[in-house]
C-alpha cells in the first residue's frame, strides 16, 4: 500500500504514531570525566581514604525514589546517604555535603550528576579526589551495587515501601544493623563498624 494512502487513511481516522520520546542525556557529553584512580583496588589500609558512590531506584508503591550513598572501602561503612524522589544533581550533591573527611578518594561512575562542573568544585572543596569508572562498566563499582542488592533482597523486597516516609525508615533501620551488627566474610565475621573500632583500639 502506497504511503501517502496510508497517511491519508491515518488523517481521516485520527490515528497518530507513538513516537518515542528522546532520553535527555542519553548520548551527552561529560563536562568533566576523571580517570579511573580507584581502578577496582577495592581495599584501603585506613578509614576514609577510598570512598566509592552511587544511586539506585527505590521502589515505592508503583512509582519510585531514589537513593544515594557513599560507602567507605576499609570497612564497608555506609558514611553518608540521602534519600529523594528526584534522580538530580542535588541529591548527589546533598550527599557528599554530609561527608566528613579530609583528603580521600571518591570513586562513581559516569552518570550525569557526577561529570558536572557543580559536583567537580564541591569535590575540590571538600578536598576529594575524583574518580570515574569506565564507561559502562558495572564492576568497576561493584563492592556498592553488592550493598544495594543487600539492602533490597534484605529489607526492601520483604517490607515494600508504600511511600517516601516508610522508604526512610526502612533504609535508616536497615543502614544501621548493616554498619553496626551485620557481619562480613571480608572483615572476619565482623560488623564494619566492630571492624573499625577492633583495629583503632
């Protein structure tokens, strides 16, 4: 069938296409991209030297939040996070505000929020060091998606938020027993925070 018949057809019946709609940073340019220093050397011989951060979906009802957090690689800790129902730059940001460390390193990947100019000065003042995965590489941050996947199949999945106050409270609740009592293999059967404290004393 010729396609001006069709489109004739299409006008006379008032049918449109459904065209998809363009992801707004799908293909964009990084303003700032950093090497990869972390290079998956996921241990650090002190607290607060290698820090890695991400975002993940949160799932609330049928719509979504979304939270960010800072682990540190000595001992796993979770030293900083924030919880929103917007993925942008202000809740990386917000974030990182509320670390409190000297020099160290700060590992992510390459998503928008991390390559911009705001996160590069804000890292510069808070005198941290960017890092950047690979472009599309998962495992070069692997030791936080392996705590994201703990807080969702651990908490999460089992007591399904239904909005963003029970969302908090679940991630709050689930933070502290994972940094103060969960224990890890890598850490011989401690907690982080036990970690920490057995090998300051």
């Amino acid at each position: 069938m010729n396609h001006k018949k069709v489109r004739r057809l299409m006008r006379e019946l008032q049918i449109r296409s459904v065209i998809r709609k363009k992801r707004p940073f799908a293909g964009r340019k990084p303003s700032v991209l950093f090497r990869n220093v972390l290079n998956r050397e996921f241990s650090a011989a002190a607290p607060v030297q290698k820090l890695v951060t991400d975002i993940t979906y949160v799932r609330i009802g049928h719509d979504f939040a979304y939270l960010s957090v800072v682990m540190d690689l000595y001992n796993n800790e979770i030293v900083a996070w924030e919880l929103s129902e917007r993925n942008d730059l202000k809740l990386v940001m917000e974030t990182v505000k509320k670390l409190k460390c000297g020099p160290a390193l700060l590992h992510s990947d390459q998503g928008f929020q991390y390559t911009t100019q705001s996160y590069a000065k804000l890292l510069e003042e808070k005198k941290l060091t960017g890092s950047h995965s690979r472009r599309g590489n998962c495992y070069d941050n692997a030791c936080i998606e392996s705590f994201f996947s703990h807080l969702k199949t651990e908490k999460l999945y089992l007591e399904k938020p239904q909005n963003l106050e029970q969302a908090r409270n679940q991630i709050t609740e689930y933070i502290l027993f994972y940094n103060k009592d969960r224990f890890q293999n890598k850490l011989g059967d401690l907690s982080p925070i036990e970690f920490r404290e057995k090998v300051a004393a």
